[in-house]
C-alpha cells in the first residue's frame, strides 16, 4: 500500500484480458519523484482478466502501488467506477480504462508539474491517439485541430454536446472535483460530468504532447451510445439536468437548449414509432423549452405535431391533382 499518494489513478475494467497487461504496465512505468497509488477495479469479468491481473501483479516490482478488488456480483459500468473514485486519496485524481494505456513514461510528472504551479487551474489533459481495435481504420490525434491550450467550463457546456478530452489524457485536482455525486451512478457518460463537475472550480490546460491511447472498438462501452434508444436520449437528459443543478444553474439557458435538442431527438426513438400521443407531450415539452425561438419548426409541425392520418389524407390530395407522385 502506498503511504499519503500525490496521485490516485483509477483503472476500471471489464472483459480486458488482452489489454489490462499493457494498461497496468504503461501506469507503473512512471517516472515520478512523488508517491502514486492505482485502484483497480474489476467489474466481475466473465473473461480471463482476474487471473491475468494477479499474475501480473504478482510478478511486478511495483505491483504494491495496485489496489485491487473485483465485484461481486457485477454493479455496472457507472457504479463500479464511483465505487473506485471514492476510494482515491490522492491530491490528484487521473484515469485510465483498462482498454487504454500510456505512451509516455513522463505522463503524470508533466501534468502534476503543471498544476502543481498553476492552482488557478482544475484539470491538465494532452493529446491522445486513437486507435481501432476490431476496425481496419487508420490511427488518428483525437486533438489534431485544436486551436487554443486553456478552457474554461464555458468552453463545455453548449447547446450540441461537447466533448474532445481522452479519459486518459486527464489529470484533475481533487480539490477541484470534489465527492463524486450519488447521481452519477445512472448516468451513461462518466467523463463528461467529472470534467465538468471540477471545471467548476478552475481552468483547463491542454499539452500538445500525444502521451495517451484511446482504444476504440465495437464492444466498448463507449460506442453502445444510440442516439435512437429512447432510454438513452433520456438518460443524457437526466444527466444534463443534474449538471444544470450542480452548476447552480449558471449555465441554465445553454443547458436547456442542450436538454431541448435531446427532447427533439427522443421523437424519432426506435420505441416511440408510431406512438403519436406520447410524442405529442415530447413535443409540448420541447417547445417549452425552446420558446421563442424555436427550432426546427417546419419538421416538427409536419411529422410530428399533425396527426398521421391527416398528412395521410393530405398526400393523397396532392397525389390526386397531380402534385405529387403515385
């Protein structure tokens, strides 16, 4: 165990038998003249990864930073993780998925010599490059066409979704981020909420070195995102309101028109096809939201506002003057 840690660093994994070795390697390859610990946590594999995981602790010198534990049974991808966040002792707090690594040896004393100079600032995150695990698609720079190098909170919060920071690439003052919310555990998205939980209390400096990789691949719990899953639509809009609420409502008027495009989105969900009256409260809830100026009114009023049956009728009139095609 180690004694009064500068930085936490919490892994959370799942079925990551073949990467969890090069995840926990990259991590204890650090060079730091300060004192990490990592929390491990195993979210009740069905794989090979428990085995992998001792053995490798097991044999490593520095195997003794690495606090492990494995569920039981399975709590789920936002619960585990919180369940390891509140386990963190360190000034600092930086992540990994055990399907990610480091490249650089440097990684935490370069972030950690930042803040450490700067207390002004929250967070410190690099460049990252991406790769495909079960895709024949090239590697990239997640932050290729970066323009600036300091963020503030007013940078992630929009009325689109804003994102361009690997969970890798992020070091956070704990100070800063504070305890993690009970809430949090139902939301979909952990990255984004952390991010901007500690961006509350500080500034975000962004290094230019690519120090990280973000592996991508079909089955990560980053890609089961469906943008026509009612029951995620509505998951980012609990999460967004419970953002608006921890931000004391600073921010309510860009937070809104964020909810608003989610509400917008939730009509064309799988589920609710066909289901008009239960659009219809989608709808006034929209409005609500987005009055007066309110988007995509054309599309709103035509597919769903008018009854199906309507519309219905009123193409057939068109077809029968020759107005549109049979």
């Amino acid at each position: 165990m180690v004694e009064n840690p500068v930085v936490s660093v919490v892994v959370v994994t799942y079925n990551h038998e073949l990467f969890i070795e090069q995840n926990l390697q990259s991590i204890l390859d650090q060079e730091t003249d300060f004192e990490y610990e990592v929390i491990l946590a195993n979210d009740s594999s069905p794989d090979n990864s428990d085995s992998v995981i001792i053995d490798f602790l097991a044999k490593h010198p520095k195997g003794y930073r690495v606090k492990y534990f494995v569920n039981n049974p399975n709590l789920g991808v936002m619960p585990n993780s919180k369940k390891a966040l509140d386990m963190a002792r360190g000034k600092y707090l930086a992540l990994c998925e055990g399907d990610d690594f480091w490249l650089d040896k440097k990684k935490l004393q370069n972030q950690v010599d930042f803040l450490e100079k700067n207390e002004d600032f929250a967070i410190c995150f690099h460049n990252t490059r991406v790769d495909f695990f079960d895709q024949e698609l090239p590697s990239y720079h997640l932050n290729e066409s970066i323009e600036k190098d300091v963020f503030t909170l007013d940078d992630m919060i929009g009325e689109d979704e804003i994102w361009f920071m690997a969970t890798a690439s992020l070091l956070i003052r704990s100070s800063a981020y504070g305890k993690t919310p009970d809430w949090l555990v139902k939301s979909k998205s952990g990255d984004i909420p952390i991010i901007i939980l500690a961006a509350r209390n500080g500034k975000i400096k962004y290094l230019p070195e690519v120090m990280a990789v973000y592996r991508k691949n079909l089955g990560s719990f980053s890609h089961t995102d469906n943008y026509k899953e009612e029951s995620f639509l509505r998951n980012r809009i609990f999460m967004y309101q419970e953002l608006d609420r921890e931000t004391g409502y600073n921010y309510h008027k860009k937070l809104r028109r964020n909810i608003a495009r989610y509400y917008f989105m939730l009509l064309d969900a799988h589920q609710l096809k066909g289901k008009y009256f239960m659009k219809l409260s989608i709808v006034l809830k929209y409005l609500s939201l987005t009055f007066p100026q309110i988007p995509n009114k054309k599309s709103l009023v035509r597919d769903h506002i008018i009854p199906p049956f309507v519309m219905s009728v009123f193409r057939g009139i068109k077809r029968i003057f020759g107005l549109a095609p049979n």
